[in-house]
C-alpha cells in the first residue's frame, strides 16, 4: 500500500518535499554555528522578553488609567 504526504508550504509542482526538501539556511556555518537548540533558546528569550515588555506596558497603562479615575 502506497501513501502520500502531502507537504503543506511544498509548491503544487515541487518534487523535492519531505526529507529531501532543502533546508532554509540564511546565514553560511561559518557566520552562525548555533546549534538549532541554541537558536531556539534565543528565540524564546526574545519572545518572553516581548511579553514582559508588553505585561509591564499593560499595568503601566492601568496604574494611569486608575490614578485618572482617582482625580
């Protein structure tokens, strides 16, 4: 029995799909010699970092909107 995947960001007439799709590489090795793990570590220290920026945003932006409703 045969199956097909279907590769859902593969183009309708690209053969190269699955393990043999080429991997999106921006920088060369010799720039970026991160490991994916450390790539995605960066990544999500960078994401928690925006949410503590936008939660600190938030309750500043309470903090002036109950001082205003106290005036």
């Amino acid at each position: 029995m045969l199956r097909f995947f279907v590769e859902p960001y593969a183009k309708p007439t690209e053969r190269r799909t699955g393990t043999h799709r080429p991997k999106v590489i921006h920088l060369p090795r010799e720039v970026d010699n991160r490991t994916r793990e450390q790539r995605q570590a960066d990544k999500q220290a960078v994401a928690a970092e925006r949410r503590a920026i936008k939660k600190s945003a938030r309750r500043h932006l309470k903090n002036e909107l109950l001082d205003e409703l106290d005036q």
